[in-house]
C-alpha cells in the first residue's frame, strides 16, 4: 500500500490558562487535542466533526506548523514535519494550505484581491514576477471570479465570492493538503453547495487531499472519504463515511446523527439524547470523557477505552464494543 498523504500519531496540545478567580495565581491546563492519531491517504477527503470547542483547530494548526504540539508526531508525505528545518520545513509548509473559517475575517482589508492572491508568490518567491499577475489570472477564472475583480477590495464581495478568494489563495502554491477548517459555516445553503462543488471539481484537476472540519456532520457526509468523531480533544470513533451513517457505534456519534434534521417529515426520528452539558476541557471527566453523558455509561468507563477496530474500515473508543473490560 503506498505511503499516507499525512500522519498524525498521539498528538497532545493542552493550553495553560489564568484562572478566571483574579486574587488565584493558580494556571488551568486546556486539554484541547488529546492523544490524536489519524491517517489520510492521497487524494482523500477526511471529515473530522465534532462541537464547538473539542479541538478541530488546534490541530489544524498542528498539522500546518502554526503551533507546536506538546507531544506527538506529524508525517507529511513519510516526512517527519516537526523535525523539518530551513528551506525544507519552508518547502513542506507549501504543500498544506488552509481555508479558513471565516471569509469576511480572513482576507486582509487593506489587500487588493489581487494582491491577496499574489502574495504566496512573492512569499515564496514563486513566477517571474512579470509572470505573477497572468498566474493570479488564471487562479481567479479556476475559482469562478472575473479578472477585473483583481482591483477590489475583500468588502466588495459576498461571503461566497469571498471563500472562492481564500480558495485561490490556498492552491496558489500547488498544494497537497488543503485542511477546510468550517470553510463553508458561515454561508448560505445555496453558496455551501456551490463552494463545495468547486472544491470537489479542484480536488479532480489537482488530486488534492482534503482534511474537511466541521461541527455539521451532514455537510461533511456528502463530501467526506471517511470521517473522525471528535469529543473534548479525542477521536473516539472513525471509519468510512458510509458506514459511520449506516451502523455508528460510539453512543456521541449516534447523538450527533439523531440530531440531523430529516429531510421528509413521514421519515421517524429516534432521538438519542445526551445528559447534561458538555463537560469544560479544564479538567476534563477521567477515563472516557462522555461518561458524564452517557445512556450506557458502565463503572469500567472510568478508564480510559483505546480506539479499536470493530471492523475493516471502523474503529471505536467505547467499551460497549471494545474487548478491554
Ligand atoms: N491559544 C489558546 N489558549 C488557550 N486555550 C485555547 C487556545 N486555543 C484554543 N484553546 C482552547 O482549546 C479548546 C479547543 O479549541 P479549538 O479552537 O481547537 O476548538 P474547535 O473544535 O476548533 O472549536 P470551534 O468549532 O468553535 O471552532 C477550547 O477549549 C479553546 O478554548
Ligand atoms: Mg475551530
């Protein structure tokens, strides 16, 4: 089988946080991306879903290099991404790009589209610069935009207009990677559907793999390969995405698919509802970390459950289903 596009194996990121008490000079450790390890092969798009809070970007902003983790290791394409330096650790960080969340707060004010387009040319000192202008050009018309739109500013634009902009600027540079953290949260249904089939026509043309981060699993059921259920800062489910929403297994996935809207009325919703609030990632419960919600919870669930597979393509933290006890 041949080499993953990336590798992420036992990654750790906890924040250190003031406490909110003023007179206590007492630091609070975020659990933000506990002991994470994923793995996607080329040409694939990976859904990692969950609420608000549990993680998604932090390790976003691992995989890119924007932070470091306090443990745990990043391949890129077999390469050991946090040991890279100078020029190759420059190299590697072309091939994963981001689109970020939100199109109104990510494209620079005071930046021609233009000039934001531009400007991973002139950072990596890409094209002739005579060249440069034709090449932004050409990026615009792949993403759907006018040429004259070149002189406008970011305010301009529509937000849909405006992620087709950061979308140029992410596969400027011929990117691998391209992780979409909530790119298409803030739009529309309609505009959703048309920035998701243009990144779908991309990921044709260029073979880009995608890492597709969202809190909505039902926007990431139609474009994702296969799919990681993440809650407070763990991955405790993945699998094919057919199979994640025809048999899910973990009881916090089976949550977060009862909660998606049915599209015909007559279709009957059984609703499995989780138990109290989402715990605060200082301090997080021990062991598993839904046993504080769960409808099955057992005394065993006071440890930690590994993520097993239970199937070919489907794995689970869950002792309903691990053989561990
Ligand atoms: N720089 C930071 N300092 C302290 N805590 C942080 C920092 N960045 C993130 N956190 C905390 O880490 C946890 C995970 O945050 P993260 O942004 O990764 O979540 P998320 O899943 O992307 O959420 P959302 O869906 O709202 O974007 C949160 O509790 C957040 O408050
Ligand atoms: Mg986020």
């Amino acid at each position: 089988m041949s080499q993953p596009l990336l590798e992420i194996k036992n990654v750790k990121k906890h924040y250190q946080v003031k406490s909110k008490n003023i007179f206590s000079t007492q630091k609070n450790n975020v659990h933000a991306v506990n002991d994470v390890s994923l793995t996607i092969n080329e040409g694939e798009t990976y859904g990692l879903v969950g609420e608000s809070g549990c993680g998604k970007s932090t390790l976003a902003r691992v995989i890119t290099g924007l932070i470091k983790p306090d443990s745990g290791r990043v391949f890129i394409d077999g390469e050991d991404f946090l040991q890279l330096k100078g020029k190759s650790l420059r190299d590697k960080r072309r091939t994963v790009q981001m689109v970020f969340q939100k199109p109104y707060e990510s494209l620079n004010p005071k930046m021609t589209i233009g000039e934001i387009i531009r400007a991973p040319f002139d950072i990596h000192n890409v094209y002739h610069k005579r060249e440069r202008e034709e090449k932004v050009k050409e990026l615009l018309d792949l993403v759907g935009l006018s040429e004259k739109y070149m002189s406008r500013y970011p305010h301009e634009f529509s937000g849909g207009q405006r992620q087709r902009i950061g979308i140029a600027r992410a596969i400027a540079l011929h990117p691998k990677l391209i992780i979409c953290d909530e790119a298409v949260s803030a739009l529309d249904v309609s505009i959703q559907a048309q920035v998701l089939n243009l990144l779908d026509e991309l990921q044709k043309e260029f073979k880009l793999t995608y890492l597709f981060i969202s809190h909505d699993l039902s926007v990431v059921r139609h474009v994702s390969d296969n799919i990681g259920i993440m809650y407070l800062g763990e991955i405790v489910e993945t699998g094919d995405a057919d199979t994640i929403y025809s048999s899910p297994k973990h009881p916090y996935t089976e949550a977060l698919l009862s909660a998606i809207p049915k599209a015909h009325p007559k279709q009957v919703k059984t609703q499995k509802i989780l138990e109290g609030d989402l715990p605060s990632p200082i301090n997080p419960p021990e062991g598993c970390k839904l046993n504080t919600r769960c409808p099955h919870v057992m005394s065993i669930c006071k440890t930690k459950p590994n993520l097993e597979s239970i199937k070919e393509k489907q794995k689970v933290a869950c002792y309903l289903y691990n053989d561990q006890r």
